[in-house]
C-alpha cells in the first residue's frame, strides 16, 4: 500500500489545501500509480482519529492523522497519538522536549519520526553521532518532496549507515502536482488504521518512493 505520510491542510496555518481537494486529486493519479491514502499532519494541532473518517469513505481514500509537532531539535512526525500523550503534552507548544516526546509516544504505544531530519533541524546530525545517538529513533523522513536533493541524499545516507529506516511524504501545503503526490512510503503490509501503520513501522517492511507528478496538469 502507498500513503504519503507527511501532509498539511489549511488548519496548519500555512496551507490553502482541504483534506477533500487531495482526496479528488489522488482519485485522478490511480489512473498512473496506485495511491491508497495519506496521513494528515497538521502542524501543532489534532482533530481525532475520526476526524475524516466520511471523506475516506466517500473518494475510496484511507485518511489517517498524525501530528507534527515542534521540539527543541527539530520537526517531529508523531503517529498513533493517544489521549494520554495529548493529556501530557501541549502540543501547541513551539519547543517540546524531543527525548520526552519520543519516549512518551513509544511507551504509550506510538512512534515519533524525524521530519526532513537536514532541513532546519539538529536531527540529522545528532543521529549520525553514534555515541550520542537519540534512543527511541528507529525511523527517520527518508525523503521530504519538499526537500532538496542534497537534504534527502543526507537523509538516505543517514539511514543507511546507522541501520535506521525511512519513509516519504510530500510535506504537501497546496494540492498541486509540485507540492503533492511526489514522495511517499510504500508498506508490504495492509492498512487501514494508524494502529496498523504504527505496527508496519516498527515491524514491516517498507520504503520511501519518489512519485511522478509531473504525469498529470495541475489539478
């Protein structure tokens, strides 16, 4: 299955998109690549796990929803957020602590991943330090198509000399073909909900891919 992971709309603050307009925009990409969903992540903020639940429903489209959120080293991808993280941390906060954030969603059931680890971020360099290596990162954005090609080359080469694992996402703020469907994370596994992606990640194997918007006019 292929999701991309990393996608904002306009309740991010920075975004013209609505979750609908990238529903009608991947229901035109099936007729070139096999599109199954995306993770909303807005930034600093989270609407539930049924928030989209009937816009999924209604293109055919598997809507999951994670959060990005702002920590001290960075941007972190949170996915399976529960209400006990939410009880514990303001999410709206601008600079949460990234150790705390990282072993809160890991005990409560959940994984946070570095997003584009070498663009405005100390991730990529504190994890490629293997005496002082962040514990509980096991996967980093291997690929941001908002990134450039040197930030994910690093990212890639991060990954793969400390026996980390990676995903895609567009990192799209706009539902056009230069901002969305050019990067996403392609799962062996079936999944339906964010219990399922949380398992895949941890568990199942998978890969960040590059995707050919340029195939279709600006939708």
């Amino acid at each position: 299955m292929i999701f991309d992971m990393h996608v904002h709309t306009k309740l991010s603050g920075d975004s013209s998109a609505t979750v609908e307009d990238y529903c009608r925009a991947i229901q035109r990409y099936r007729a070139f690549y096999p599109f199954d969903g995306i993770v909303i992540t807005e930034h600093r903020m989270y609407r539930g796990p049924e928030a989209y639940k009937q816009i999924g429903e209604k293109y055919g489209v598997v809507i999951l929803q994670g959060i990005e959120v702002n920590a001290d080293l960075g941007h972190l991808l949170l996915y399976g957020v529960t209400d006990r993280f939410l009880n514990r941390f303001d999410i709206s906060s601008l600079r949460l602590e990234s150790r705390a954030v990282i072993e809160a969603m890991d005990a409560y059931g959940g994984i946070a991943v570095p997003a584009h680890p070498f663009r405005e971020s100390r991730y990529g360099k504190m994890l490629g330090l293997n005496e002082d290596r962040l514990s509980g990162i096991t996967v980093i954005e291997e690929r941001n198509g908002s990134n450039t090609s040197e930030q994910n080359r690093k990212a890639e080469e991060l990954v793969t000399e400390n026996g980390l694992k990676g995903i895609g996402g567009s990192d799209a703020h706009y539902a056009n073909r230069h901002w969305f469907l050019n990067c996403a994370t392609e799962f062996d596994d079936e999944i339906e909900t964010i219990e399922d992606m949380v398992a895949a990640l941890r568990h199942g194997s998978y890969r960040p891919i590059s995707l050919n918007g340029s195939v279709l006019e600006d939708f």
